[in-house]
C-alpha cells in the first residue's frame, strides 16, 4: 500500500486530497465513457470519493489495487444511475424558465477533443451504441488500462468471460463502423444512376 | 472451406499474425475475405486504443469536484444520521401503506367470497366486480376500524347491441 493511502487510512486530510487528486480523472473518463454525460459523469465521481473515502479501511490492497477498487465502486454508481435515467427528470426551475436540456452537452467537448487526436468522429457515439455489458468491459480495458482478471473483479464476472464482451465489443464496433466505408460509395453510386 | 472464428479469436492474437492459431494463420494466407476481416479488426482494435489513449490525456478540472467531496465528507456525523433516520422513516411509511392496501385488499376478496362463495368475482382494493346471473354487479367494499364491512350492491346496465 502506498504512502499516501496508508495515511489517508490513518485520517490525514492531506493524503486524502492527494488521493483524489490523483484518482479522480481516471474516474471520471471511466464514468463519462460509461454514461456519455458529464454532468452525472461529475457526480458519479463524486460519489465514488465520498463512499470510498469514508471506507477507505473497507479496501484490502491483496485483493485488488486502489484504482481497480475505486472503478468497482464506480462502475456500480454509474449502473444506478443509468437505472435511474430510465425516469427522467427536469427541475421545475429549469421547465418553468424552457431552459433547453443539457444533456450531453459538455461531451461534445471529449467528441472534438478524441477528432482532434486523429479518432474517428462516429466511434464514440458507436461506444455509446454498445450493451452496458460490452461497454464496461471495453472502456476498463481501453481507458481504464485494466487487466481482464481486474475488469472481471470490477464488473462482477470472470476474467475469462471479461476478455469475452471485450472482444465482442470489438466485433460489434468492427460491424457497426466498417460497413459505412465499404458499402456505402456502392449505395451512393446505385442513387447516383437511378437519378441521372 | 471454414473460415476463422473470429469472436473466438483471443484479443490478443489480432495483435500480429504470429499469434494467431497455425490452422488460423494458414486459413487467413489462402483466403481473402478473411484477410479482409482480420485487417478491419485489427483496425478497430488500433482505433479503440488510440481513443482511450486519447482519453487519457482529456484534461480535467478536479478543484470544483474536491470542494465538493470535502463538503460532503466534513458534513456532522448526527446529520447524516439525522438524513439516514428521515430515509428510513419514509421507507417504513411507504412499505406500511402498502402492507394496509394488501391487507384491505386480501379482505375485501374474502367479503365478496362469504357473500357468494359460488360467484365468480374480479377484485381490486376498492372494489370488487362480481358477475350473477349474466349481470354485473359492482360491490364496493368498505372497512371501519373495527373492521365491520359495509357491502353495497350496485346493479350495472348492460348494454347489447
């Protein structure tokens, strides 16, 4: 166990700041992948710190390390709150004033940050297009960096079957994306003929 | 022929042709469809990886977020409890109030049964439709505190074409 989290352990509020400071991007991607908003993304983090710093003596460091616990944690806010969406709220303040929803709105900025590095504009939203199942699993490998024995610790299945939905995630992100650039100069071609 | 199963592939093996399975490997050099295949996924694979690295560098603001954690975590522990206790008390309201709607319901089919063991009857907790003799009749059950039951018997007009 490092210094700072044996420390924060023992109650001092410095050790427990640097605790957040450097975990808490980490997951906030994770919860901003999961659940393409940023908003609940901020919150999911929040929750995540508040839960795991009142337990910090809950986390046994032979059984998982620090991050891998703190993604457990979010993994499962990020799964209630998805739950939750299927009721969707509007604050009276926000309806009675029309003010239109921000949803989503602040991801548009990961969207343009990822175009910008050379990603595809269409992966993320085809992430976002994947079963909640296959998008843990891909998102703890790719942008969490985890095993598959730590991502199968952090969803709650084997490594085996983590290594599983990753790879199908691929395929199913291979089949979504690779049929725009193959098929469709034929179907524009065939639209072009029957118009001219 | 049978091509590669690629879902069955491990990730990994995507990586370089050497890691893929010999009988995969011979399959893919005679076969272009497959070649096609590997290719596009070892390009969304790079793809993906390339995203989540590009992730990793998004810059994020954790000063608003710590001020908040800090405000929570410093919040006095006898108003969390005070907050906790508030929960509970609602949950055992709710749960109390449905507990009394099965109970009234249970009773009100228990009422429509000892007046007409025979009648076949549709219930809800207010209201109990009960058909006699080819003719509806709706009963409204009531409950006083000493649980005497008033019943009601209301004839409903059936309309034929």
């Amino acid at each position: 166990m490092d210094d700072w989290l044996t420390a924060a352990t023992e109650g001092d509020p410095e050790a427990v700041e640097a605790l957040y400071r450097r975990h808490a991007p980490a997951v906030f991607r994770l919860a901003a992948s999961l659940l393409n908003d940023a908003d609940d993304a901020d919150e999911v983090t929040q929750d995540t710190f508040v839960y795991a710093l009142r337990n910090l003596r809950r986390f046994d460091p032979a059984r998982s390390a620090f991050q891998t616990w703190l993604f457990t944690i979010a993994i499962s806010r990020c799964r209630n709150k998805r739950r939750r969406k299927w009721l969707d709220t509007v604050p009276l303040s926000r309806w009675l004033r029309s003010e239109p929803r921000r949803e989503g709105q602040r991801l548009r900025i990961v969207e343009e940050w990822l175009t910008a590095r050379g990603v595809r504009r269409d992966l993320w939203a085809a992430i976002q297009g994947l079963t909640p199942s296959l998008r843990e699993a891909l998102v703890l490998r790719f942008v969490g960096g985890l095993t598959y024995a730590e991502i199968g610790e952090a969803v709650g299945c084997g490594g085996r079957a983590a290594e599983s939905r990753v790879r199908t995630a691929i395929g199913a992100l291979r089949r979504q994306l690779a049929p725009q650039a193959e098929s469709a100069p034929d179907w524009l071609e065939a639209l072009a003929e029957a118009r001219s | 022929m049978l091509h590669v199963a690629f879902d069955d592939l491990p990730l990994e093996a995507l990586a370089a042709d050497e890691l893929l399975p010999p009988e995969a490997r011979a399959h893919v050099a005679d076969c272009a469809d497959c070649r096609a295949e590997l290719a596009a996924r070892r390009e969304t694979a790079a793809m993906v990886a390339a995203a989540g690295r590009a992730l990793n560098r998004l810059p994020v603001n954790t000063a608003r977020g710590w001020a908040a954690v800090r405000r929570r975590l410093g919040e006095p522990i006898a108003l969390r409890v005070q907050r906790a206790s508030r929960r509970l008390s609602l949950q055992a309201a709710l749960s109390g109030a449905i507990v009394a709607m099965a109970f009234l319901s249970g009773m009100s089919l228990n009422l429509a049964r000892a007046a007409g063991p025979s009648v076949p009857a549709i219930q809800t907790p207010g209201a109990v439709l009960i058909i006699r003799d080819d003719t509806p009749t709706l009963a409204v059950t009531r409950a006083s505190a000493e649980f005497t039951p008033t019943l009601t018997l209301t004839p409903i007009p059936v309309v034929t074409n």
